[in-house]
C-alpha cells in the first residue's frame, strides 16, 4: 500500500466545483485504501495541519487491516470463517459496526444487510462471472444471508453466526465508516474546516463556509449540492449486469427478496454520518422511494436524492436537511416531496 502524498493545487480538486477561497488554494493530502483514494482537503491556510491529516489517514489504513473481505489475514475474514462454529471475539471496530449495522438493518426493513454476501456468490457476481441461480440455489443462499443470524454477545464482545454460510461484508458501509473516523480525529486535532472523501461516491464536509460537489451519477452532472455541514453519499445502479432470456439482471441485489434490484438509477443521501448516508443510499437503491420517505420522516436530518430510472431528468427530493441546497442541471428537475406525504404517488 502506498504512503500518504501531499498536493497543492490552484483552484479546486476534482470533485469540487464553485468559488476557491482568496487565496486560491487547496492542500490535499491522499493515500490509496479500500481500493480508492482517501483524500483529505484543506484550506491552504490550515497547511500546518498536514501531519494531522497524515495521522489521520494511518486510521483507514488500520481499519482496512481489520475489516477487508479480500485479506486473508483481517479479522472480517476470520469471523466469516470461524463464527458459524463458535463465538469469536471482535476488536473495537468491528464491535462498533456491528451496532450500527444491526440499528440501520431494522431501520430499512432489511433493504440494508451486510450479511447478504451469500447472495451475491449465488449470483456469481462476487467472482466477476454472472448467472441465474437457480432456485434452490437461491432458497440456499437466502436461508445463509440476514443481519438475524448474526448474534452479538456484547458483554464479550464477541459474535457468532447461527447458519452455515453466513458472511459479512462491508463494503456498503466501510468507507463512509472510514470518513467517520478521519473526520472525527481531525476535529479532535482542532481542524475547523476540511473535506475528506473516498473514492467518487463519499465524503464529508464541515466548516463555517459551504462544500459545492457535483452530482455524476452515471457520468452525467445532473446538480450542483451545496452544503455546510454534512456527509453524503451516492449509490449507483452502476455498469455490471449480464442478460439472460432477454432480461437484464444488475450487481445490485435487494437482501430481502434475493433478486436484482430495479427501478432507481441511483440514490444520493445526505446526514450527519458518512457511515450512514452510505448506509442509507445502499438501501433507498435497493427498495427506493417509499422506504427513503419512510426513513427520512424518521431521522430528521436526513435528506435523500433519487434519480429513477423512469424519470432520468428528475431528482425526486425526500427529507430536509439544513445548510443544504440543491441546483439542478439544465434540463433536470427537482421535486420535493415532504416525507411525512402520504401515500406516496409517482405515476
């Protein structure tokens, strides 16, 4: 893995649009991790904070340690290997995911299941190399999968699955999870302003002035957000499908039903966590609209942003948060609908 590098460019960084500050420039300081790149931005100002940003980013590099489901060695691979015989006991990172993902499992009804692993492996999708399961193979995959067979002993922090098959994977949560924790230690280290990121799908922002990201899903600049104080995150219908007996069947799986998801094009969530706006943009994705209303009237806070597939040039807005604004693309537009709306109609 490489080390963490240092940049200082004029003007804005990639993902970044609208005004530079006065004095035009950025310090990032990024390192490669979770098969992204982790970057941390500050206002050239706060250039004495680099090596607080350094520090920082030591963290993903220890929670990757723990948590990747492509190391041999992690601590998430040694649960899913050992956990459905017996108790295995847990660092603090894991311990503290399991509770979020255990809370924001019943909070979407199941649209967001870590451990929903064995249905993508049914799927083949997991080895890069699709197909229809058939349907035994599926009632299989499904009885190994859901956050119900995985059993927290907290005391011991320890866990255990109650089904042969059961994996974890955190790959809808880990880096916002990541975001959480580097922005947490900046804070504490007395850094005012910063935005960190992962990859092109999450980041956090914070600061007595306002972050303005374009929004890509697919490629394509559909608006401009402005915000203050937040984490975001957007989850895409994305590139990998295969077809089969003229359907189409994408990479993006509904926990609850075991089948391909359908319908949203991508989903964008903003709160006060980037673990679970991550979290929540996995499953407003999976199960759209009316649990992203739902959730929404329930977490105040919590602003969501769907693109369907039906209606590509229209952000559907669901939920509130303040010190947000969106300004939509030429050509696109953006309802908002109050969460609290019932029913909820799209036709």
């Amino acid at each position: 893995m490489s080390g963490p590098r240092i940049t200082t460019r004029r003007g804005l960084f990639e993902i970044l649009r609208g005004r530079p500050p006065e004095r035009g420039e950025w310090v990032k300081v990024h390192r490669a991790a979770m098969a992204c790149r982790f970057e941390v931005t500050l206002d050239d100002a706060d250039a004495r904070h680099v090596e607080d940003a350094r520090a920082a980013l030591d963290e993903v590099d220890a929670i990757e340690a723990a948590l990747s489901w492509f190391r041999d060695t992690s601590e998430l691979t040694r649960v899913n290997r050992e956990a459905a015989v017996g108790p295995v006991a847990v660092g603090p990172f894991m311990a503290e995911l399991l509770s979020l993902c255990r809370e924001l499992h019943a909070a979407t009804g199941g649209a967001f299941d870590p451990a929903s692993t064995a249905l993508s492996r049914c799927w083949g999708f997991l080895e890069r190399r699709p197909r229809l399961p058939a349907e035994d193979e599926l009632a299989r995959a499904r009885a190994a999968s859901g956050m119900d067979k995985v059993l927290r002993d907290e005391p011991a922090r320890s866990v255990r699955f109650s089904a042969a098959g059961v994996e974890l994977s955190f790959g809808a949560v880990g880096k916002g999870f990541a975001l959480d924790r580097v922005s947490r230690s900046l804070e504490d280290r007395g850094l005012r302003r910063a935005l960190v990121s992962a990859g092109g799908s999450s980041q956090r922002g914070w600061g007595p002035e306002q972050w303005e990201l374009a929004l890509e899903p697919a490629r394509r600049e559909i608006a401009r957000l402005r915000f203050a104080d937040a984490a975001l995150a957007t989850s895409g219908a994305g590139e990998q499908y295969f077809e089969a007996n003229g359907r189409r069947y994408g990479h993006v799986l509904d926990p609850r039903s075991g089948w391909p998801a359908e319908g949203v094009r991508s989903a964008t969530v903003l709160a006060s966590e980037a673990a679970v706006a991550d979290a929540l943009s996995t499953a407003f994705l999976v199960a759209g609209p009316e649990l992203a209303r739902s959730v929404c009237a329930a977490r105040p806070g919590t602003l969501a942003l769907l693109v369907l597939d039906a209606r590509p040039d229209e952000i559907l807005a669901l939920g509130r948060r303040d010190g947000v604004s969106v300004d939509p693309a030429a050509g696109v537009r953006v309802v908002h609908r109050s969460p609290e709306a019932e029913p909820l109609h799209l036709d």
